[in-house]
C-alpha cells in the first residue's frame, strides 16, 4: 500500500474508532470493521466486530462480518501452513493445519491432512486428528458409517497414545450425543482412571450410573441417529412444541394467497398444518410431504452432501418446494416455480423453532 | 455416449454427472477427476462410489415417487436436493435418467439448461442411430426369431447378402 494510500486511511480509521466511541451502533461498529478488512487487517476486523457483537448481540451484519474475516484469516494462515508443509513438514505444521480445517469445517480436507500427517510419522495424534475430523462429520451429517469410522479412527489413537484423555473425552462425547450410555459409562470409567478424582467427570458418572437401565448398543444408536437425522441433545423441549402454533398459519395463509400457489404445508412430528386442500386431500398432502421430508434428509446423508437444506420437484403436477429445517419442515405446492421471497419465507418458516400442537390438523 | 457428458463434467462446480437405468445401475459416468488412466486406483475408487451414488439416488427417486403416487402425481421430470456440502439434481433422460452432482458453492439452477442441453443431445443421438438403425435393418416381422450366423453373432442384412 501506497504512503499516501496509508495516510489516508489511517485518518479513516482515525474517525470511525471516534464514531464508535461516540455512538456505538450495529452500523458504526460495521463500518470500523469493513474499513480493517479494506486493509487486509482481518484479526483487527474480526475483533472489532466481536466486540460489537457484545453490545448489539445477534447482529446479522456483525456476525456476518466477524465470520467472514475469521475465514479469510484462517484461509491466510492456512495458506502459510501448507508452504511450510511444502518446505519443511513437521508435526506442529500438520497439528496446525488439521486443528484450522477442522474448525472451519473443511472435514474432509482435514482428514487428507491428517492422513498425510499419519502416513509420514506414524503418529497416534494424526489419527486422534483424523478421529476428530470425522467424528465433526458425524455431527454434521449423522451418517451411521461415518460414526462407525470415527469410532475406530478414535480407538485407533487410544492405543498409540495410551492415558492420554484426549481419544477419550471424544469417544465420550460421541457416545454421550448418540445416546449410548452404557458404552458412555465405561469410557467415563476410563477417564476417571486417567484422570482420577476429577469432579465433572465423578459428577458425570454418577447421573450415568442412573441411566444405564437404557441397554443401547452403539449400532443401534447410531441406527436410530441415522434414521431420525438428530442427535440426543439435539431434542427439541416439551414446552417448545406449541409455541409458535400461532405463528405458523397466518404465514401459511400468506402464501396461499400469492398466485399459482395451491397448498402451503408446515410438518414437525405427526402433527401437519395445511393451507389449500381440504378434507381427504388436505392429509394426503400432508403426508406426502412428510415423507418426502423424512426421504430426502436421509438420502442426503447416505449420499455424502451433509444436512437436506432443499428439495424440489418439477412436473407435470407443478412445483413442488420443500425447505426441510432442523425440527420441521416447510413446502410449497405451486403451478409455477416459487419467488425468491416465496422460497426465503419457507426457509424461515422451517427454521422457527417452535410448531404445532400434537395432532393431526388438516 | 461418454462424449455427451463432457460439457456437463466441464462446468466448474460439477462434481459428476451420470446416465443411470432406472434400476439404479450406472451406465456412463464422467467424473471430473476422470483421466487417461482408466486403471489407477482413484478411477476404481469413482466407478464404486459412482455406482453407490446412482443405487440411491434411482432409490431415493423411487422412494419419492411412492410418496407423492397417492396425490395421483407422475413421476417428476426434475429433482433438486440441495444439502449442506453440495446439490444432486436429476433429470428424466431417454430411458434413463440424468443425474449431476455439484459443489454446495453452485446453485442447482445454473445446470438447468446444460442438463437439458445433454438430455437434447442424447435424445438426438437416439434418432440418428434409430434412424441408421431402421434403413440398415431388413424389414422383418418382429414375430419372427432373429436370424444368428455360425460365430453366435445377430446377422445384418450386410452378412447376408452375397
């Protein structure tokens, strides 16, 4: 950059920081942060927004900006990383590496690294990385066999590091999220070994020691993971359920009454709220929906695309728009294919964390 | 057939693009990785992962179709699944079916057009050689057996005449 260039920004920045102290805003504090990414200053620009992020707490513009300059600075570093991968490879550049793609959700380059790392040294943190890495898969996609890999993957550094924790707190975390408690228990056993007197982990133990009535086995917890596409503390609250009833169907009205729309579905559970058909009609639609829902999401995973975020269908019968969310689901049924809006709006829908009461409601 | 998929398998984001039966079986693939060496380990790796990918995605289909068969739908001519890590979209293709997956990065719109484009292709190679086909071929009553010569092939009508 230019020594004029850099004057002239300095005095830039110079009153922004005095606009941000003066009358911290969501918009100021944005504009602090986009003018250090204008200057390549990502760490600064991601600070910035963070610490507006704790004034202006979900912020969509900050957490946007403070995401994105993580990413670029991650993407930078990592850049570094693999010249000196090229120059000089060495565990410490490898563990860098894995532990940076690892977090920003580059699994599966995470796993080549690893294994790359593991193939030159032979060493048991490669495998605890490659573990790791698919272990975050599994999270992601809640894919039977990749849980099965992870498991091994782990098992596999347990033995080429034997008392460390870490394989272990993994494995625990696993079988703690899929729900296998009795396997829970025993890998919780094996940490209090490694790690005795620990209060957490005595704390853990004992509320495990309660639950062991329940005699999943892993596979089968995995089994059911796959099939509900959701992991054990992923379950939504009882109270959550009837709270954004309201919500759902003036929405639903709403796109019923944009044209070529002929149905506008909400599904969670067994319970389906349907704007358009009626009768008979209204409960076939309804339960298409839901099993194109149920269909799709496991297609995804089986097919290795992670998490259904849209699925569309297009023939003779018209479109059919289906915005599968975390807990329900959304569809359109029109003549023509929906606007954008229309299709930003089912997106929102299905992101509500709340649905309908129990019951078939048609 | 190989040479029909070549555009689709060009656009950057595709990841792979297949012609599958209905049942399933995978009869072209053209993965983006594809090289000259058709014997190296990475070509073997993509022909099983390709005839996984086109088991369940002809299953999912079919799948969808009995789900959607009670509000007396058709089967649909375009299925788009968008996930987290990429998009599968999967068209009606002459007796089978057209399927591509792509990066998350692409939108599964932007292959609308080189889909059908390749669909287009295929249906216009099917006539030609439906076409040759019908003025080399003796017009004979299809009732009839087939002729065969002594070395077990089906005989042309250019074997036949001396």
């Amino acid at each position: 950059m230019s020594f004029v260039r850099r004057i002239f920004s300095g005095s830039r920045l110079r009153d922004l920081r005095q606009a941000v102290a003066e009358a911290p805003s969501p918009r100021t504090y944005a504009s602090l942060a986009g003018e250090h990414a204008r200057l390549g200053e990502m760490a600064d620009a991601a600070r910035v927004a963070s610490e507006g992020l704790e004034l202006f707490p979900g912020n969509g513009e900050l957490s946007r900006l403070a995401e994105r300059s993580r990413a670029i600075e991650a993407e930078g570093r990592t850049r570094e990383l693999y010249r000196e991968l090229r120059d000089a490879p060495r565990p410490a550049v490898w563990r860098e590496l894995c532990e940076i793609l690892t977090a920003s959700g580059r699994l599966e380059r995470a796993e080549e690294c690893a294994q790359e790392w593991f193939n030159a040294t032979g060493d048991g943190n490669a495998q605890l990385a490659r573990g790791t890495a698919r272990c975050e898969r599994f999270f992601a996609d809640k894919r039977r066999d990749d849980g099965r890999l992870a498991l091994d993957l782990i098992a596999a550094a347990e033995k080429l590091l034997p008392r460390d924790q870490r394989p272990l707190r993994i494995k625990l975390a696993l079988h703690m999220r899929i729900g296998a408690w009795n396997d829970a228990r025993r890998t919780l056993g094996q940490l209090l070994e490694v790690e005795p007197g620990d209060a957490v982990l005595e704390a853990k133990f004992r509320t495990l020691s309660t639950m062991t009535d329940q005699t999943t086995t892993i596979e089968q917890a995995l089994r059911e993971v796959e099939k509900n596409g959701r992991l054990v503390d992923e379950e939504s609250t009882p109270q959550d359920v009837s709270a954004a009833a309201g919500e759902i169907r003036p929405i639903l009205k709403q796109m019923c009454n944009e044209p070529g729309v002929r149905a506008a579905v909400y599904v969670r559970g067994a319970t389906a709220l349907v704007q358009g058909p009626r009768g008979a009609t209204a409960e076939r639609t309804a339960r298409a929906v839901r099993e194109v829902v149920q269909r799709s999401r496991t297609a995804a995973r089986r097919l290795g695309l992670g998490q259904a975020a849209e699925v569309t269908l297009e023939g003779d019968f018209g479109h059919l728009h289906v915005s599968p969310g975390e807990m329900g689901a959304s569809a359109l049924w029109s003549t023509r294919p929906p606007t954008a809006r229309l299709r930003q709006e089912l997106t929102e829908l299905a992101a509500l964390s709340g649905g309908p009461s129990k019951g078939e409601e048609a | 057939m190989k040479r029909l998929l070549e555009p689709l398998a060009q656009i950057p984001g595709v990841r792979m693009a297949l012609v599958v039966a209905h049942d399933g079986v995978p009869v072209v693939v053209k993965n983006v990785t594809d090289s000259g060496s058709d014997h190296s380990l990475e070509a073997t790796l993509a022909s099983e992962t390709a005839e996984s990918l086109s088991a369940l995605a002809a299953g999912w289909l079919g799948e969808i179709e009995r789900s959607i068969g009670p509000l007396s739908w058709n089967s649909p001519q375009r299925v788009v699944l968008r996930a987290a890590r990429g998009s599968l979209v999967m068209t009606h293709a002459p007796g089978a079916l057209l399927v591509v997956i792509a990066d998350q990065r692409m939108s599964p719109e932007e292959l609308r057009l080189p889909m059908e484009a390749a669909v287009a292709r295929m249906q216009r190679l099917l006539r030609t050689a439906q076409d040759r086909g019908g003025r080399e071929r003796p017009q004979v009553d299809p009732a009839l057996p087939a002729l065969f010569d002594p070395k077990g092939s089906a005989s042309s009508n250019a074997d036949t005449v001396s």
